[in-house]
C-alpha cells in the first residue's frame, strides 16, 4: 500500500445512501448524490446507483465526463452556475443544470438546440444565503426572459441552497417561501415548474421532521452520504455511519524533541504565528501528508494519544508522547507505522483532490 490514502468503506457509503434514500423516498422526494466531495468519482457514482439514487449532481463538468465515462448510467446534474467558456462542452455531459443568469440560459438554449439535444434546467432562487440565484425580486419578470427559448432547454423547475455561503438554515417557513416562488414562476412563464429541488445534507433534518412542504421533491446530498455529519445544524446524524472514510498517512520520522523551538521566531510557511506551550520533550511523529493534500484543522485523529501541532505543505507533525504511556509498549509508534484520521468535509475535499492521495475504495 502507498500512503497516504482516503480509505472509503463501499458498504458504510451504500448503507447510508440507502438510509437516506428510504427516508426520502417515503415522503415522495428524489435523491440526487452529490459527488463532489470525492472529486466525481465514478465508484462513488455506481454506488448512489446501487442504493436507488435518481441522478448525480457535481458542480465540476470534468466530474460528470469521469462519470459518463465509467458508464453510469444516472442523469447528470450541474450544480454549479455554468461559466460562458464551458457552455460548449454541456451538451454533450449535462442532462440538467442549475442556473440563474438568463443571458447563460439563453446561450445554453442556442448550444444545445444546435447540436440538436435538449437539456433541463433548474432556476436557482436565492431565499437568503446569498449565494446563487435570482433574487425573488426578479421573478415576476422572468417570462420575459424565457419567451422565446427555442427548445435547446426547458425550464423544468427551481433550486435552492442552504448553508453554503452564509450558513442560512432550510427552515418550514423559507421552504414554503421557495415553493411560492416556484408558483410565481409558473404563473410568469406559463408552463408547469414540476421539480423543486433542495441541498444539501442540512435539508435532511427537515425531511426526518416531515416539516418539508409535500411540494419539494428533490434533494441534493453529499456530506450526509459519506461522513454521516450535518454540519450546518452542527449534528452527528444518529442513524448514519459516520467511519466510512478515513485519511491513513505514513510516519516519516519519529523523534524526541523539545515543545519550544529554539531562537527567534518568525511566521511559519503560511504566514501564520504559532503558540507554543512548554511541555518539555515530546515524542513528535512526522508524517508524510501536508496542507497541500489535507485541510489540517479538519481532520480528528482516529487513534488514542495522538494529537495534531501543527504543518507545512507537505508535512503533519503529530505529538504522541501519550500514545506510548497508555499503551505500556515503549515506542508504540515507530518510523513506517501510520496513523488514521477522520476527515470533515474540507479535508475530504481537498484529500480527494489531491493528486497526492490515493482514494481506495474497500
Ligand atoms: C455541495 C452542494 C450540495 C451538497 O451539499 P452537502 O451539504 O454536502 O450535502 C448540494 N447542492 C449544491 C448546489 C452544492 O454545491
């Protein structure tokens, strides 16, 4: 085996997709898996799959051509507003894709009317996090906007984020709000909106609740599906697996060294001014994984007695002077032995896109 490596348990991810597909599925609501957070791998796309999940949503188009590629055969789903130099490439990868610049719409509507397919597209509406989609301002006039579309996509339904950019909750009340809007778009452009569509994981609480208006009928998730967290409503979720992933890196050196360095102290390599307390001499233990491969406050080390300093690009120092004391053997950790972390959303985003760290699927 090659360190460092995102482990990936296939049947914790399947169960808890299944879980989570039930659970949506007996109030009559979709799930599109979010792939996003492995970097659009295919294998995680097989097992959305596997567990009944109605499509795949990623917001890299590089993403969803992996996955066309690897024959899976779910509908694909672009979450991220597209940019104009990648229109092009949609028709051929993009079943669906969420927008909300009507001059993007229109042009996608030319591309693909031209290469003679027909795509959906979803509307984003901002219901308050600020991040995409119209502001509810704007809708009485979208038909104007959608008149003369010319069959390249139909509109077939509207979109909302929660918790992504400001951290705004999916509550009863904006829910509601979400499908009136969706009404309002219906009454502007004058054809049915079937599709209502929510994220991410945060949505799941609400739909435990049976608090979702019976209209929603699409959730996007991801965060759920592979760590078993909510981390907008700052929750385990009870009846998920939460060790599905873990981060494993190799020791590269193991050495006493003292808790204070010596002389004067600058700004380490990101500029930023570490605290040292004085613990006398500590056994520190480098390991082979760095900020370029891991978000390092985001990750938890599985392992008793291990506790994180501090890194470099490259480098994870990791104290475990405790480790030897609570396990009576002198040097529990030694030079090629590995240590195991459970990674947060960050660090399993950047682990996983990391060219440096191998995803195994197990
Ligand atoms: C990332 C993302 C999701 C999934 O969010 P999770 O909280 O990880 O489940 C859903 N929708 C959009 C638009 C996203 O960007």
């Amino acid at each position: 085996m090659r360190y460092p490596v995102l482990r990936i348990i296939k049947d914790k991810v399947l169960s808890n997709a299944r879980v989570i597909a039930d659970m949506c599925g007996s109030l009559e609501i979709d799930v599109w898996g979010v792939t996003k957070g492995l970097s659009g791998d295919p294998r995680l796309a097989a097992l959305y799959e596997e567990a009944g999940f109605k499509g795949v949503s990623d917001s890299r188009i590089r993403n969803l051509k992996k996955i066309k590629m690897s024959g899976v055969s779910l509908p694909r789903q672009l979450m991220r507003i597209a940019m104009r130099s990648e229109l092009e490439d949609m028709p051929d990868i993009v079943d669906v894709s969420l927008q909300s610049e009507p001059e993007t719409i229109r042009r996608l509507d030319e591309i693909y009317a031209r290469r003679g397919v027909t795509g959906q597209v979803l509307l984003m509406i901002d219901v308050g996090d600020l991040r995409e989609g119209f502001w509810p301002r704007e809708l009485p006039r979208a038909g104007e906007y959608f008149h003369d579309l010319r069959g390249g996509v139909e509109i077939t339904g509207v979109a909302a984020n929660f918790a992504c950019a400001s951290g705004l909750l999916p509550s009863p009340e904006n829910l509601e709000r979400l499908v009136s809007y969706r009404d309002m778009l219906q009454d502007s452009l004058d054809y049915e909106l079937p599709v209502i569509s929510v994220g991410g994981t945060c949505c799941l609480k609400l739909i435990e609740e049976k608090k979702v208006p019976r209209q929603v009928n699409q959730v996007r998730v991801c965060e759920g599906v592979l760590l078993g967290m909510d981390t907008a409503f700052n929750r385990e979720i009870p009846y998920l697996e939460r060790d599905a992933l873990t981060i494993v890196a190799e020791i590269i050196e193991c050495k006493h060294k003292p808790s204070v360095p010596s002389g004067e102290i600058g700004l380490q390599s990101f500029g930023e001014r570490p605290i040292f307390i004085d613990r006398g001499m500590r056994k520190r233990a480098l390991l082979g994984i760095g900020r370029q491969d891991v978000n390092v406050d985001r990750i938890i080390p599985l392992e008793q007695g291990v506790h994180i300093v501090t890194a470099s690009s490259d480098h994870l120092i990791v104290d475990v002077t405790e480790a030897d004391s609570t396990c009576s053997g002198e040097d529990f950790y030694k030079l090629g032995d590995t240590i195991s972390f459970r990674p947060l959303y960050p660090a399993m985003l950047a682990a996983s896109t990391s060219e440096f760290v191998e995803l195994c699927f197990e």
